[in-house]
C-alpha cells in the first residue's frame, strides 16, 4: 500500500528585495531558492543547513506566515494558494508550528492553561470542562506538571517553556508539525531531553 501524500513542495522560493541605499537599484536576496520535495504522513524530514540558508523561511511559507514569490504548496493534493476560509481554518488546525525560541513565541501575561487552551477555544466547539481535561492530558504527555495550569512562562526554564509550546502545537491533535529548530536556543543538557521527547510523541 503507497503512503498517503501530504505535502507536495514544487519549486518553491522566497526572494526579498534589500535596499541599500537612495540611488542604489534594490538587491535581490533569495532566502528560498526553488526547492521541491514530498511529505508522507507517518514520517519524519529533516531540512538540513547553515544559518540563513531559508529553513526557517521554508517553515514560515509551509504555515503562511510569509507568501512564496514563486512556486506552489500542495496539501493533500490541492494548491494551498487556492484555499477558502473554511479551508485555511481546517489547514491551520492541521498543520502546526514549533518556534525556535520557546520565550518569545509565548505570551508572557497568560498561564500555561490560557497558552494551552487557546487552540482549542478557536478552532472547536468544546465546553471550558472539556477544553481543561484536554489540557491536562496534553500536560501530562509532555512532561508538565498538573500543578503548573496557573503559572506564567517566565516561571519556567527553558526546557520547560519548550515543553509548553509543544503542547501548545500537539493540542489539536495536527496531522503535521513544523519544528523550527526546536531545542537550538536551549543548554545543550536540555536539547536531548526535548528531542526525545519528540520522538516519543511522533
């Protein structure tokens, strides 16, 4: 049996234009340059290169944070440039991120509770009982204390806070998860703790 196709990646490529001066024509930088590959469901890719060679770029067009310039995405077989409303909805519960630095990517006046739960006040019809079980149960799977619910970001190490983005990611239950190097802003002790942790969720 083939494995079912999630993501089609055709000549995909993001330029920005930098200007460096009053009379100076505008530079061309090319972040992404034509790159294409597939993603099957139940695997796990790795984009690898120097810092600024457009991997986090590349993670920021597959979530459209930014626009490509050129070139096409395809989800389950269809162009996610001609999505609807309804379908950019079900694409966003299905396709989720985890930033690189777990501090910033947190709003730092909500609890955990509040980070956590927000997904699911957004994009489901549960009650507030239901939307705190479902929580909970995603606290527990990555490793955050029950107790925790009411703390805020800044009470947390690193480590921590990463594990709380993750939930955050994994709570809509995502058929794909974006990872933008996940553990790169963390001691070097904690990235195998979280990247184990990733790998026993997937």
């Amino acid at each position: 049996m083939s494995k079912e196709k999630i993501f089609e990646i055709k000549n995909l490529e993001k330029a920005y234009s930098i200007s460096k001066g009053l009379f100076s024509a505008p530079t061309l930088i090319h972040a992404v340059n034509k790159i294409s590959f597939d993603v099957y469901k139940g695997e796990t890719y790795s984009i690898v290169g120097e810092s600024g060679c457009g991997k986090s770029t590349t993670a920021k067009l597959l979530l459209n944070i930014e626009q490509p310039s050129s070139g096409q995405i395809f989800f389950k077989g269809k162009d996610i440039a001609t999505f609807d409303k309804e379908e950019w909805k079900e694409y966003r519960k299905k396709v989720q991120i985890i930033f690189q630095d777990p501090y910033s990517s947190l709003n730092p006046r909500w609890t955990v509770g509040k980070i956590i739960a927000e997904p699911l006040e957004l994009n489901t019809t549960l009650s507030k009982k239901e939307i705190v079980a479902e929580v909970y149960e995603i606290m527990k799977r990555v490793g955050l204390e029950k107790d925790w619910y009411d703390r805020y970001p800044h009470q947390f190490s690193g480590g921590q806070r990463q594990r709380i983005g993750i939930a955050r990611a994994l709570v809509l239950k995502p058929e794909v998860i974006v990872c933008d190097e996940p553990v790169s802003a963390l001691d070097v002790s904690i990235q195998a703790q979280v990247l184990n942790l990733l790998l026993d969720l997937s």
